[in-house]
C-alpha cells in the first residue's frame, strides 16, 4: 500500500493551496487562526465562495453539481483549507443531509433540495439527539403521524449545533411503534419557519449558545418531505453517521491546531521544558498516526477496494487528539489561558493584559468547548463496543 502523493495529486495539491490563499478572506482566516468565535455571517461568507467555484459539495459527483473529486483529492482539499486558516465548512448540509438525498431521495427532492446546499444559500440543522435518546438514538420519541398528504410533527430536538441559524433541519422522528425501535423511524426534512417551530438557545460552560432545543408543536410537514420510505430512516441514519463520524475525526485541523500549540509554548516560555517538549511529541506521533489511518482508507478507496470500516475508530482518535491539544494550550499558558471575553477580543485587545498575547485568550473557552467531542456523534464507549463487533469480530 502506498501511501505517498503522486506528482498528479501534488499538482492538485498546490492549485487549492493557491485559489485558497487567493480568495479566503483575510479577516476570516486570523479569527481561525487565533480560535476566535465566528459569525454567522464569516462561515456563510466562505460557504458562498466556495459555492461560486463549485466547491462547497467538494465531495459531490459531478452528476450532482460537484467536481466529481476522488477521495484522496477530497482530503487535500480538506487539509489545504485547514491549514489556510478557513472555517470548517458546517457539514449538515453538505456532508451529512445531501449525501442522503442523493442516495435516498427521489429526482424531485434531488432538484428542489441540491442547489441551495450547493450555493450555500440555505443553512442545514441536524435534529437527532433528545434529551433521553443521545447515544441511544433508537429510542427517540419525537412523534410524526400521517395525517392526509402531511405529517404532524411533536417532540424535542437537542444539542441542535448552529441552530439558531437554521433554515431547515432534518429529522429522525417515530412513524411506528411497532417491532424494534429501529424499525419505526423515517427521516423528514421540516422547513425550521414552519409555525410550530421554536429554536431555544442553550448557554454554554464559555458563555457562547453553539447548541440549541429545538421544539415541535404540531408542526404540519408536506409528506413529499419523507427521504426514502416510512419507517426506514434509520438505515438512511447509519448512512451520514457513517460521514459525521468520519468529519470529526478532522486530522487536518488537528494538524494545525499542534503547530498552533508549539506557537504558543514558545511564546509561553515552555518550548525548552523537556517533559512538556515530551507531551508535543507524543501528541505529534498521534497525529501522524491518524493521519496515516486516515490516508489506509484512502488508499483502498483510490483503488478500488473495499475501505476499512473504521469511521468509529477515526472518530475515538480524533476527538480524544482534540481534547488533548486544547489541554496542552491551556497548560502552555497557565493563568493566561483563562480570560475567555469574546467583547474584548472582538475589540481587538486581548493581549494587553499582562503576559497576555492574541493566541492565547481563548484557550480556555476551546477547552471547555471540546469536552464534547467524546460525547457527540455517539459517545466514545459506545464506538468502542461497535468497532469491536465491525473490526475484531
């Protein structure tokens, strides 16, 4: 298995290193840099340039809209972006919810539902998890019944990332009571300005509302709005987990966040403390060694072998590397990791505070931000028990 670029991909490579440098917005790219909060308004931004040039879908077939880019070219895009400064394109539309409409979905919700997300005009919300149904998804209870040529829609959404933003969501809700649990779930897209719609922010540890309760409250869906068949939803649920966990597991921005980190031990006066040198490195090994799990599947997908079923084994790795990056910035800074005033920093003085520099106020409101990852899009343990019975057997 070869695992280096080819002279082809490397050319690749160096035309989205320079069509990114030339029209990522500057402003943008040091707020990602400096782990400064963004704005609705910065991540539509970007969405909208990369939708212009074709590239929001960047992993769409070309009989979609998309460039028809193979996986390892996918991956340089990624990297490329991330290394640049760009946001993380918000993946509800484009990576999780169309990938479903294309496999799923019928000609007319293709044509209707495609373009927005291409364009980045339209903002996707994802409605999974409820208050008891997190990790145990198959339980969930917001109801949808048939009634005529429409669906009544009542229950609860939560940890609705980015929702207060959204213009549609798409849903996982009980059609069936009958058999298992997994037996009577659909999948429903609901315009989130239907009346019966109401978004609730959650305030967070760092004082930001990154996750919402979204509300339904017979809430009147057109039943042209069912992806696939009633009751099925859930098949269609293992098939964009499948890409969410895989997107966490985002080496590429870990890979920039560890040179982020080595910045700030150096200006930190920590870069000479060998056992804390110790701790980058073992991080930096595990980075590379995610990296070339990452690369394995690529690898096989290139030529045309099955890939490793391994999007919980990425997800377990890349959550924990996150988590651990985000330690080391808030140790590398000590009691200037603290100051998490977002007024202040959009002010643009956030390193006049003694021993203060731009790179470090945020640390602590990141760190707190990551203790998440080992939760959502299906807790660690339970990706554990499910690699053990896909890979080990």
């Amino acid at each position: 298995m070869d695992l280096n670029f080819t002279q082809q991909e490397q050319a690749f490579r160096e035309e989205i290193r320079q069509w990114v440098h030339d029209n990522l917005p500057a402003d943008i790219s040091i707020k990602v840099h400096q782990a400064q909060r963004l704005s609705r308004d910065d991540m539509q931004r970007w969405a909208k340039i990369l939708g212009k040039k074709g590239w929001l879908g960047y992993g769409w077939p070309r009989q979609f809209g998309g460039p028809g880019w193979n996986a390892v070219q996918k991956h340089l895009f990624e990297e490329e972006c991330a290394l640049a400064g760009a946001p993380r394109i918000v993946p509800f539309g484009p990576v999780m919810v169309a990938p479903v409409i294309m496999a799923f979905g019928n000609a007319q919700q293709q044509q209707r539902f495609l373009p927005g997300i291409a364009s980045g005009q339209v903002w996707w919300s994802q409605g999974y998890s409820e208050p008891g149904s997190g990790s145990d998804l198959a339980s969930l209870k917001t109801r949808a019944e048939r009634v005529g040529d429409q669906y009544i829609v009542n229950g609860q959404k939560t940890w609705t990332t980015l929702g207060q933003y959204g213009d549609w969501i798409f849903c996982l809700v009980r059609t069936s009571t009958e058999g298992k649990q997994q037996a009577g779930i659909s999948f429903l897209l609901i315009d989130m300005k239907s009346p019966g719609v109401s978004v609730r922010p959650i305030k967070l540890l760092d004082g930001e509302c990154e996750v919402n309760e979204v509300w339904f409250d017979n809430v009147q869906v057109p039943a042209e709005n069912l992806i696939g068949e009633e009751n099925k939803g859930w098949n269609y649920a293992k098939y964009l987990l499948a890409h969410e966990r895989t997107n966490i597991a985002d080496v590429n921005r870990a890979k920039r966040e560890l040179e982020r980190l080595k910045r700030i031990a150096k200006t930190e006066g920590v870069w000479d403390d060998t056992r804390f040198r110790d701790e980058i490195a073992k991080l930096e090994v595990d980075i590379v060694a995610l990296e070339m799990l990452v690369l394995r599947v690529l690898s096989a997908e290139k030529s045309g072998k099955n890939p490793l079923d391994i999007a919980g084994l990425l997800k377990i790795r890349g959550s924990e590397i996150q988590q651990r990056y985000t330690e080391l910035m808030m140790q590398a800074a000590g009691p200037f990791s603290l100051p998490f005033i977002y007024e202040a920093m959009d002010a643009g003085w956030q390193g006049n505070f003694p021993g203060g520099v731009s790179a470090n106020a945020p640390l602590a409101a990141n760190y707190f931000n990551m203790r998440k990852t080992t939760v959502y899009g299906g807790s660690n343990e339970v990706q554990r028990n499910i690699v053990a019975q896909t890979v080990l057997g």
